[in-house]
C-alpha cells in the first residue's frame, strides 16, 4: 500500500521534500512507517522524538494501522502565535 | 479557509462583535511581535497545515464554548509574512461573565501555542541576531 507524507517547517530541509509517498506492507503501522523514514532519512533520527505524528489531519498514536491512501503528516512543534 | 489567512489582520472586525453584545464580558488577545529571541525583527514568517489547523481550531472553539459557556469567539491567524506591527494573532471572546471570557480565552491560546499545526519558519532580522 502507499501512503503520502506531508512535511513542515525544518523538517523540510531535513527530507528535502515537502511530500514524499512510501510503499509499505499492509496493515504497516506509523512506528514502521517511522522506522522505514529513519533508515532511508537518517538525520530524522535527531528529531524523532519532538516530532508528533498526524493521520487524516488528526495526531495518533505510533501504534496506529495505516490504511492505502492515508496522508502522513509528520509535526515538529508547533510555534504558532 | 476561515481562521486561517494570508491577508493583513484588523482587530475591528471583531470589536464590532463584541459591542453588539449586550451584557456579559468581552476579553482579546493580540500577538504583535517586534522581537524574536530578543532581536529586532522586519518580519516573521509563519507556514500551518491548513486543513488540519482549522479543523483543531474549530474542534477547540467547540469545546471552549462548551467549556466556558462562550457566547461568541473571534479566531484569526496571518499566514505568510506577517511585518512588525502587523497581527499576527486574535483570538476575541464573549461570555456572560469575566472570569468565563478569561479563562476561555486562555484556553483557547493554549490549544493554540501546544498543538495547532502552525510555525514560525522564518523571522527577518533588521540587524544579525546575536545568539
């Protein structure tokens, strides 16, 4: 299945992308989703663990179950205001 | 989008809201910055995920009119380029008494500043911040 990702603010430099898409096993859950990134991302590993991670606009948590389709956003903290 | 804009913010909008209400207590909250980390600032430049920062927004008026008894809640945040003096931020409330309008409008700019999906991604500087 293929999920699309959606990055923010400095992490955009750190992927080097806005949106990128991952094909993953079925059922793939946003921890494995997280670890595929970090592997082919290493520098993501500096910020894993400040960022929060939404799914359909909505944060959840790392052992959610991504379906075909959804839309990872990946959220660094926030700084609005 | 609805409390989300690229355009300059004005505060008399929701003035006109609050004097049309006629009891109960009005309380604002205005982010006009001049300054980041404590240097002088030309302007800031904020991104958001916009359908989910709207959605949390809308999900947090809810509860906050539920929570507080809010009769009526302004909720604006620039986008883009935001120069100094301009605003950044309102976030208006009205409720039948003070102590509801203060708190919910506490509420509301925590929820704001802890999980909206917003950021400042880029500040510009008068003079070469001194870190």
């Amino acid at each position: 299945m293929t999920v699309q990702i959606r990055v923010f603010a400095h992490l955009k430099t750190v992927l080097g992308a806005e949106t990128l898409s991952a094909d993953l096993s079925e059922g793939a859950s946003v921890a494995e989703l997280l670890g595929y990134l970090q592997e082919v991302y290493p520098e993501l590993r500096r910020w894993r663990s400040s960022v929060r991670v939404a799914v359909n606009w909505e944060y959840v948590p790392a052992d959610t179950a991504l379906q075909e389709g959804d839309e990872v956003a990946l959220i660094p903290p926030v700084s609005g205001g | 989008m609805r409390y989300l804009t690229y355009e300059v913010l004005s505060a008399d909008e929701w003035h006109r809201e609050a004097m049309s209400e006629h009891s109960g207590a009005s309380v604002e909250f205005l982010v006009v910055r001049r300054l980041e980390h404590g240097t002088p600032i030309e302007y800031l430049e904020y991104e958001a995920y916009e359908p989910m920062a709207e959605r949390m927004i809308e999900q947090y008026i809810q509860q906050a009119q539920e929570q507080f008894g809010l009769s009526r809640v302004y909720f604006r945040h620039r986008l883009g380029k935001v120069r100094v003096n301009e605003i950044a931020v309102i976030i208006g409330v009205h409720a039948p008494h003070r102590d509801q309008a203060f708190a919910g409008c506490q509420f509301l700019l925590e929820a704001l500043k802890r999980d909206v999906p917003i950021w400042k991604v880029q500040a510009g500087y008068l003079e070469p911040p001194t870190t």
